[in-house]
C-alpha cells in the first residue's frame, strides 16, 4: 500500500500548483542542503505501475474504487483544521492528494481536526495517512531522527530495531564519513520500506525593502540577526 501511494503522488505537478512553481520537488527526506541529508533516490510518477501494485496485493478495482474480499479501500487522512505554529496549510494539499489516490481507485477520507487533536491523534497512531514537515535547521537531521525514528520517541513515526542501531550509529560517529554512512543506510531502510513519500521542498520568503542594506537569509527564522542591517535614506 505505501508503495502505491508513493508510485501515485505527481510531484512536479503537486509543487508547481500548491506553490506557484517556488517549491521543488522532494526526492528525500531532509532538503539538500541538510548536513548528512543523503544521496537523492527520485520515485517516478507512475500510476499504472500504482495500480498494479494494488492488483497484486489483491485489491481489485470496481466501479472505480479498489476492494478486496468486499471491503473497499478506504484511508483516513489526518490534517490539522487550524494549522499553527509555523506549519503549513494543509487542506490544498490533502484535497491534491486525495485526488491522486482516487485515480488508482483508492478512496481518501479527509479528517481536519482541531490543532490539540491533530497531534493528540498523530502521537498515537490514530491515521492511515498524514503529512509532516521535518525540524528544520538547526535541528535536522539529528533532533528529528532522534525525535520521531526511534523506538525511545514518543509517538515515533517510524521505528524498527534496525533504524534503533543505525541511528545510534550515526549520533555517536566520532568521524564525517561514518557518520554520512549511517545516516545513508538510515534513508535506505526508510526508502525500501516506502516509510515516508517526500512531496516537496518547502521555501521561506523574506521581503526586504530596496533602500535596505546587510540583510542576510538567516538559516532559521528564529534567529533573525539585524546586526549590520542599515536603512539608506
């Protein structure tokens, strides 16, 4: 099922329509300029082969819609209603996807819920589908592999004994090219286990008058540093 789900997600199409052609297609979990973040390993668009897959999982399409032993195909997609806290909007892109997996005969329920109950429910796996942003800098990769693939986070996402020990690997590395070792083993297990389905590399806009002078893109938006920041008059 997570391989036809990957296999049926257009990208290109996805980020050029929910972001005005700014965002880039994803091909990995964390954007490339992440340290450690990965070597690329780009999933086409193929619905066809989406559909196959679910034919040979036995999920038969009738009428449209894919159901087996004469239960349909239904997956529960939770997104906040009132996305807070820097997050994005996802109802576009909920209502995107839902209509991509309705082409391969999946039927995609969406469920907005309220903030506190969008994480109450994600934290306890209460969700067949669900989208999420990584931390960011300066957190990624470390704070989020550590938050979210491990079997000590709460509410992980993904976890197994194998990423448990790749992971701890990666953290403790004394030298670069172990560390990027086990951190590209890490994405390996999570891209064979179609864990994740990257959608797109999200940009930060910062509009900036043309009298000002010495503003720099900061690396996060909580440390927004003014210092050498000059108005021409």
């Amino acid at each position: 099922m997570r391989e036809a789900v990957r296999l049926a997600i257009d990208r290109e199409t996805l980020t050029k329509v929910l972001y005005s052609g700014l965002a880039e297609p994803a091909t990995t979990l964390f954007a490339p300029g992440v340290p450690n973040a990965g070597t690329a390993k780009p999933t086409a668009f193929d619905p066809t082969a989406a559909a196959r897959v679910l034919d040979e999982a036995g999920w038969r399409e009738q009428g449209g819609k894919r159901s087996k032993d004469g239960k349909p195909l239904q997956m529960r997609l939770l997104i906040s209603s009132s996305p807070a806290n820097g997050q994005q909007d996802g109802r576009l892109s909920a209502e995107a996807l839902a209509d991509s997996l309705g082409k391969v005969g999946v039927d995609v329920k969406i469920k907005p819920v309220d903030d506190a109950t969008y994480f109450e429910e994600r934290t306890a796996g209460k969700y067949d589908l669900a989208f999420f942003e990584t931390y960011g800098a300066p957190y990624d990769p470390s704070g989020f592999v550590m938050g979210f693939l491990t079997s000590e986070a709460e509410g992980g996402l993904w976890t197994t004994p194998q990423l448990d020990k790749l992971i701890d690997k990666a953290l403790h590395a004394q030298e670069d090219g172990a560390r990027q070792q086990a951190y590209q083993a890490t994405y390996d297990v999570l891209d064979k286990d179609a864990a994740f389905v990257p959608i797109a590399y999200r940009p930060r806009f910062f509009a900036v008058r043309s009298n000002v002078r010495g503003f720099k893109v900061p690396v996060t938006e909580y440390e927004l540093d003014l210092a050498g920041v000059t108005l021409q008059r």
